[in-house]
C-alpha cells in the first residue's frame, strides 16, 4: 500500500511539473517584448541561442520593417499547434496594424508540433509553400534530433535571408515538378495580394541601397562569436560591389541577464543594446512596440 501511494505522488507530481499553455496562459509582458522578441518560459532555449536570434530579429526588422516573435514552449494546450498560433499571434499583434509584416514561429517540444505563420501583409513573401520549404530544409532535421537551440537559430536566419531576399533559399529542393508547383503558387499569391508584396519588394530594395553610389547591390554578412560565458561579440559587414563601399560594424551583446531572467522565472529571455558601429559596447536594444498586425492563419508547420 506505501509503494502504491510513493508512485501515486511521484506521478501526480511529474503531471504538476508539466506545463501546458494556451494563448491566454503563455506568460509573457509586453514591456519585456520590446527588448527581446523571443518568448521562453521553460528555458528550452539558451541564453546564447535567445541573444542570437534576437540579433537576427533586430536586424531583420531595422532593414525590412518586418517583425519577428519566436515561442518555445513544453505543450500545448488542446494539442492544436495551429490555433494556439493563430491565437497568439493576433493577440500580440504582431507587425504594422497598417502592412502586417510580421510572422510567429512556435514550437512545443514535449507535443512535439511546431508552426510557422505569417502576417496578412507577408503572405505574398512567405506563403505556405515556402514556409514548408523552410521547415523541412532548416527546422524539422535538428528538431528530429533534439537540437532545439540549432532548430530555432537556423529557422529564423533563413526566415530573414528569405525575407531579405536572399536567392539560394528558392533553390529547388527536391523534384522538379515540385519546384515549378511552387513557383506557380507563389506567382499566383504575389497576384492575388499585390499591394502588401509590393511594399515588402520595395522594403527590400531600399535596405540594399549604397550610401556612396545610391546602387541597390549592398550585401551583408553576419558573424558571431562567443568571446566568453556571457558576452557575444557580433560583426556585420557591410559591402558594396560596384563601388567597393565597405563598412563594419561590430558591438558587444552582454547576455548574462538572460540568466538573471531565467533563474528568477522570467517568461521572457533576451537583451542586447541600440545597434551602432564602430565596435561599441551596448547592454540594452530596442524592438519598439508591437504595431497591433493581424494573421489570417496561412503558413506550415507539422510534427516532427
């Protein structure tokens, strides 16, 4: 009788530590969001990883105008990854309420389900044939192994190469025939939707502008180091190759109040500083606020 009631308690108590989140549950604060962009309540990414990504979110949405959020959480509740998606992102409001350029990429480890999903204004960039594309080339391999923290990053920089506009991502990857579905889906959802992918295209094309020609060429390139257990050290270099314009900018990321924030229970990890060359040091970077964007629940996502 003692033993059976030891495994009632263990049990009942591996059920209390399991948590489950819906759109109204998942702990977040809005003031937090305007200084890391990644939601992580069960800590299942890093410190580095959050610090990395958010480097990539910051510079995606300075050049673009495109928000980005990322949720990794244990389970979901009603085991129903694209409503829970669908939910929160509205309920966030994720992008410009005027061009809902954003997008929201989640992930529950223990249902084992993740999702990918744009903005009404995004969809002509990234429409569901592409976010599949995305997820079974960069997210679904590491998530099939455990690798949540690689998973994440690597989604999130092709997200941002996509979006910048980077070409190696529309390589073909598998038939054909896929490849021209693909091309024909995209070609109809670019005419159909019209205005807002005309406005990403011309965001697109301004972040690439050369400060000493005006040609639109200008390429970028991301590096990070990890110089120790809490500093990041990231240079983005700037060039351009019809002019022979070059610029580098490199800061320091300071991550241990992502620590901080993870042992006092803080839903939300992340940090950084105001971009800036020069190789200045910063502690603190701002996202600025939501913008009230809204999702009409296209995009991709699965099991894995």
């Amino acid at each position: 009788m003692r033993k059976l009631t030891v495994i009632i308690l263990f049990l009942v108590a591996l059920v209390a530590q399991t948590k489950v989140y819906s759109p109204q549950t998942l702990p977040f604060h809005r003031d937090n969001l305007k200084y890391s962009r990644v939601i992580n309540p069960d800590s299942i990414l890093d410190a580095r990883t959050v610090a990395a990504i958010d480097t990539v979110l910051y510079e995606l949405q300075d050049s673009t105008g495109v928000q980005g959020i990322v949720v990794a959480i244990t389970n979901v509740e009603g085991d129903d990854m694209w409503q829970f998606t669908y939910d929160v992102y509205n309920r966030l409001g994720i992008g410009n309420s005027k061009k809902n350029t954003g997008f929201l990429l989640t992930l529950a480890t223990d249902d084992r389900s993740y999702f990918l999903m744009p903005g009404t204004g995004l969809e002509g960039t990234l429409p569901d044939a592409i976010c599949r594309r995305i997820e079974d080339s960069y997210f679904v391999p590491l998530l099939k192994e455990g690798k949540w923290n690689e998973a994440m990053l690597q989604t999130v920089e092709a997200i941002s190469k996509y979006v910048e506009g980077d070409e190696t991502i529309r390589e073909p990857i598998g038939s054909s025939s896929d490849s021209t579905g693909t091309s024909m889906a995209l070609i109809a959802l670019l005419a159909a939707i019209g205005l807002p992918a005309g406005f990403i295209a011309y965001q697109r094309r301004q972040a690439k502008k050369c400060p000493q020609c005006g040609k639109y060429v200008l390429k970028r390139n991301r590096q990070t180091e990890h110089k120790d257990k809490d500093t990041i050290h990231v240079t983005v270099t700037t060039t351009c190759p019809e002019c022979g314009y070059h610029n580098v900018s490199e800061y320091d990321m300071d991550t241990s109040r992502h620590d901080d924030d993870s042992r006092t229970g803080g839903a939300i990890l992340g940090g950084g500083g105001v971009f800036s060359g020069g190789g200045s040091t910063i502690s603190r970077r701002s996202f600025g606020s939501l913008g009230g964007g809204r999702t009409s629940g296209g995009g991709a996502g699965g099991r894995f």
